[in-house]
C-alpha cells in the first residue's frame, strides 16, 4: 500500500501572512530526503471547528499527519485539545511534563504561570514528543491503525530539533523512510525555460529518475529526481542522464545543486590563478556583493569601484569625458573603459563592468529602461556586450540580471581560454 | 452569508521543499489588509488527479478560490487545463493572448517556441488576467453562481503586479473587501524586540487598532491594525497610537512600512543637500546595493570603492600601511581612514566605510567571526564604531547586519545635525 505524509500548520498568524511559513518548507525537504511521500500542505488557523474538518480529511487520504504550531500556553493555542477531541479521547495530565516545565522556568529564573499548566495536557494514549530547546512538548500517537500523528511547536528552532532528534528516529523504526528520494538541480544561464523544455523534453517522460524544469529570477533549473533504496543507488540512477543533459545543455548549463553563478566564476578564477575587480554603475555595489557572497572570495576578488556619478567614471576609471559626451555613460565604449580602467587601477587579470538604465526614471527613446551594457577587460582585450532587459519588471530585476548576466560572459570567457 | 476567499499554491517544488512559499505570504497578507476572510490555505504538487481533489473540496467551502502557479510553457505546468476540466468546459485558445506572447518575445530578440502556445490557451467563459510582466497570462473566472477563480503565475514579481493592478479593483467591483483592515508598521533599528516589547507592553492589549511586535534580519517592527469602514477610518484611528507609539521608541523607530534604512538615510541626504560616497571591506558592495536599491539614489550618492584587499584600501582610499600592520585591517583606525579617504577622493560631503570579519574563517581570538567596525567621515571630523555580531549565524547575517549598522549610523548624525 503507498503510504503518504501531510503537514498541517496551524496558525492565525499564518492566514494574517506575518510569518512565512518555514516550517513547510522544512518538513517538505526532510519528507523528500528521507523518501516519504508528500502530496497535500495545509494551514489552517487556530479554529477548533476547521482545526477539526483537515484533520478528518487528511486522515482520509494520508497516513501520517505532520502539524506544527498551537501548542503554546495562550488560549488560542488548540491543536492538542481538538486532535483529542477528533478522535474522542480526553486530555491527561503528565506531571513529568508539568516538572520539566517547572524546572525550565526555573532555570531561566522566571515564574510558571497558569497557563503553562495546559502544556502539560495530552490526549489519551498519545507518547511525549519530548522538546528540549522549548517548553511546549509535541505528541507521537496513533489514534487509529494506519494513522500516525505528530505534533510539533511552532518555533522553527525547537521542531527542527525535535523533527531530526526525536521523529527521524522514530519515523524510521516504523518502517517510514524505507526509499530514500535524491535530487540533483542543474542550472543554466543564456537560455529560455521554454527553448530548454524543447530541446530536452524527451526526458519529461521518464518515471524514474524524473526530469522536470523550472525558473526563477531569470533562470532555468532542471530537477532530476531518483527514488531508491539507498541514497548512493539514486545517485547512481541521475548520474548518466544528468551527463545526457549536460551534454545537450553545453555552455548554457554552469552548474548544480548549491552553485551559483559567483561560485562557479570563483571555481574558474581559482583554477586559472587570475585575479578580477568590478566596476559598476547600476548595480550600485551588487556585482562586489554577489561576487564576495562566496566564502574565500578574497583569494582572487581584489575589489572594485563603484562609479555611480559620471565624474567617479572619469576619476577614478580613467573613462574619458568625449567619449561620455559623445556615447552617453549607458554605451559600449564606456562599459569597455569602465572595465579596462579598473582592471588597471586595481591590476588584477580581469576587469568587468556594468552600465545600464535600471529606471524607474532615466530612460529615453535611444537608451530605454532596461538597457545595459556589460564591459569585460582581460589579458588581451577588451569587450562588450548590450543587453535589453526591458522595464515591465522593474528596477530590481534588471539589477539582477545584470549582476548575472556580467557573471555569466566573464564565466564563458574563462571556458574558452582553456 | 459570510463569504471566504482560499489560496491554492499549485507546484511539486513547493513539496519538495525547493522554495518559500512566499506568495501564500503575500496573498494572505492582502486578504487581511482588504479585509477578505481566509480561512484555509492548500499546497498541492503538478497532479491532475490531485489538484482537482483540491478545487472540489476548496470550492464547497470558499466563494473565492485564488491559485498561483502551474500556467508555464511546460508540460507539467495544468492548472487551467484541470481547472477546465473539473467544471466541464473546453480550452479555447485566444489570438489576442498569442500576439501578445508573440510581441513580448520578440521585443526580447527572442524565438517563441511551441510550448508557448499553450500559455493562450483558457478555459471556455473565463476572462483573461492580464500580465504586464511576463508571458503566462492568469483568469477570471465565475465557473458557477458564487464561485470566482483567480489564477497567478508563480513567479512572485508577475504575480505580485497582476493582483495590484488587476485582481484587488476587480474584487472590489464585485463587493469583496468592504470592510477594510488598514495597518501601519513602525521599523526600528538599534533596540531588541524584548525591549521594546516591554517599553510599550500596554498597547498589546488594544483591540481595534491592535498594536503587535515581530522581529526579523535584526530588525523589530510593531504592527498597528485598524478594522474600519474605510481607510480613512482606519487611518484616524491608528494616527494617535502611532504617535504615542513614535514617541517612546524615539530615535529608534526610523521610519513605517516601505520605509527602508536606505532610503531614510536618502530623504535625510536629500534634505540636507549633501552627497556620499562609501567604502566597503567585508559587505563587498552590498552597502553600495542597498543605497542604490532606492530609485532616485543618484541623487546623493556619487560611488565607492570596494577594498576586498589590502592593497586596494592603500591604493584607493589613502590606508596607511604602517595603520593596517599595526592594528590590522579589522580595526577603528582603518574604518576610519576608509571613510575619510573615500569622501575625499570622491569629493562627497559623508563618507561611510565598513571592514570585519564575515567569516567563516579569517577570525582570531582578539578579531573573532562578527567583529565589523563602521567608519563615518563628515565635515567636521571621522568617527569609527565598533560592533560584534557574533559568528553564529553565519556570513550573510554579519553582512547585513553591518551594512544596516552603517546606515544606521549615518541617519543618526544626520539627525543630530539638524
């Protein structure tokens, strides 16, 4: 029988939006890593009656209910009371629960109040989710056959812990987690999400490993998926498909998993012992910042000027005032000596530059928002590159792209010179 | 009768735990504010079979169903398809969708492919929700008396725009929102939330408006919610608290919703008539970023320089090297010297500077992982701050919160100099 996972967060905070929910972002890897299925997500607020209508669904259609959230002191804290309640049994006191709160409080030199007496209520023949980073305890119970219920706080630190220390474990003796699911992301810069679904789609059908793509902030990333026995057999399972589509990926893919696009440019200045500095004007500093987000980034990022006044351009890059005049600071010529400048300024093996219009303001019919030109000066030239990111989406994402896409030439120049 | 509105999030990474789930966030905090009910929210993997399970059970209990996700180019992308297909009617493909996907790829220079077609594809009766930003389209759809579909694309930025623009005037047209919940956040910087908490712990027992604190990224806020008729009631209402509430945090509250450090810092710079420049050792560019974020910046900030290496702080910004042996780069002398040196060989009225130890290696015992010093060089004189962030949570956390700290730093002289 396939046996499925569902986490239920309780909250009203949740329903108001003043938290992000986190802990379905947590639990949802940790059910991934450990091989359970997972198809359903819900959060419902601090509501015994609706509290109650998800638990009756869930507990039809999945056989192990995950819930966080609703087991503090304050009275809208319900989840313990309403689970009893679903499944007609009443609360019991623990007074080894009702201690360990008292020395707690104790300990960090504050008084118990009542309300914390409610903590220690469990439903009937439910087992202690023992919490030691907190004081509110979680419950294992099966209040049925073919029906496991965890409780977790909602404070993500305490039910990490309590999730990897207590849970895991116990999950595990029960026969949960048996297959273990292991993913693999590619990444890749250049391309469309669509051009790429095209050129790879006979591999959507596959069952397993499965292939699947999607895209954010510009970029493409395709999920390959295993399900096996072990972690080392599913790695085995992605290895040769991942190598078909790198192949078909070729330069457009620079990477997996955790890379990113400073990483990897980091790998490749490393490798070839170069040394880079930035010269930016739209992005402010962004490029510097994405660049020394790398940890160990100090071996080959020397640093960079940050030119975003035109005088700073002439003054510190040596990008000449005519060519300013005569090409506007949003130009190829101008993205070439921002780079060539600073490369010499600062007389490392690489210089790259951005120069753009990231608007709102500032756009005119020759040189609209949107528009920027990446400088790229190395050993034995200078180049540039226009890019047109167009204004619908805003200042923030043409900085983006323009912090990648100025990683992305540098990273395929780097490839080429070997 | 008491009408509710459901978020469905549709996307198998959102299970895999591959992403926050952001736009529950965003959306939920919209419902409040418009002062829809919402009662449940739903995370559901790419499943035909198992989305449609959600949208029958979602639309017995909500008279607004609103979905995000699931409208790419890809074959795994079904939200309208199942949509369609769990109310009956056929797909029908719009011309003035297609052009549109047609313009927008080719103002990019780029080829639409196949796949894109399917993005022009709706389910019979429902009107187009149209997306300025990107190219999939969403719905408006009245499938049934007292059921309306909303659909987002999951790419929060397209989809944040096409709820502002087009889904709240529509909703309201249709009587949703009457009442409306109106909230005010007061940011703080420089007092822990414990702190504050107990500064102004009576106004947590208000009830309209109600008055709650949250902290996160080193920041506190107070969140001040009115429930009124209109927002101009609800504004009268939280007028008077937020004054009260201004007056104990003092010099710490620096600003209200949008309000960043950054862009405060630009409005007390543009008051002021004076400019900027700034100097960066550890945040690599990101206190340039974060100025720069604020459109409009050029005004006040002329540049920097990112001095990663040693070599750039004397080359660049006039470091004495005997300084830098004997105190070591980390150190009040050379935050000092960085903020003077960059202010005058920018030429800007400020300079701010910024030089720590980020981590995760390069900390000593007497310059630990955390430790940053801040330099602010005006006018009248240099001064240097230091501050120790702790290595605990990691590099990211000592970048931001140092570049805060600078900012912050340079809003309270401006403050004092009025």
């Amino acid at each position: 029988m396939s046996q499925s996972a569902e986490i239920i967060c309780v909250g009203t905070e949740l329903l108001l939006g003043d938290i992000l929910n986190s802990n379905a972002q947590f639990l949802a890897q940790e059910l991934a890593r450990l091989g359970i299925a997972h198809y359903y997500q819900t959060v419902v607020g601090d509501n015994p009656a609706r509290i109650k209508g998800v638990v009756n669904h869930a507990s039809d259609r999945a056989q192990l209910l995950i819930f966080t959230g609703g087991l503090g002191p304050t009275p809208d804290d319900l989840t313990h009371e309403t689970l009893a309640d679903c499944f007609g049994v009443p609360l019991v006191e623990h007074p080894e629960i009702l201690a360990d709160i008292t020395r707690k409080f104790a300990e960090r030199g504050r008084v118990m109040t009542a309300n914390n007496r409610k903590q220690a209520l469990l439903p009937e023949g439910a087992a202690v989710l023992t919490n030691d980073s907190g004081s509110a305890p979680g419950i294992i119970w099966q209040p049925k056959p073919d029906l496991t219920i965890l409780t977790f706080p909602g404070v993500p630190v305490e039910m990490q812990r309590m999730w990897r220390e207590v849970a895991v474990p116990y999950l595990q003796s029960q026969g949960w987690g048996q297959m273990t699911i292991y993913s693999r992301t590619l990444k890749f810069w250049g391309i469309s999400e669509s051009a790429l679904a095209e050129q790879v789609s006979p591999f959507f059908d596959l069952q397993n490993p499965t292939v699947a793509p999607y895209a954010n902030n510009g970029e493409v990333k395709l999920r390959l998926s295993a399900s096996a026995a072990s972690e080392a057999d599913a790695r085995q399972m992605i290895a040769p498909i991942e190598d078909q589509l790198r192949q078909i990926g070729g330069l457009n893919c620079y990477g997996a998993d955790n890379d990113t696009l400073a990483s990897v440019v980091g790998r490749l200045l490393n490798a070839s012992q170069t040394t880079l500095a930035v010269a930016e004007s739209c992005t402010g500093g962004g490029l510097g910042e994405a660049i020394t987000a790398v940890p160990g980034s100090s071996r080959y990022f020397w640093g960079g000027v940050i030119s975003y006044d035109n005088a700073i351009k002439t003054k510190l890059l040596d990008v000449q005032v005519q060519d300013l005049e005569e090409h506007g600071a949003v130009s190829h010529t101008v993205a070439k000596q921002m780079a060539i400048g600073v490369r010499s300024r600062l007389g490392t093996t690489w210089g790259l530059s951005i120069t753009g219009v990231a608007g709102p303001d500032g756009g005119t019919p020759s040189k609209p928002v949107g528009l920027v030109y990446i400088g790229l000066a190395g050993p034995s030239d200078g180049q540039s590159f226009e890019h047109q990111f167009g204004a619908l989406r805003g200042r923030d994402w043409i900085r983006r792209l323009s912090i990648a896409s100025a990683l992305d030439h540098l990273r395929r120049s780097l490839i080429n010179l070997n």
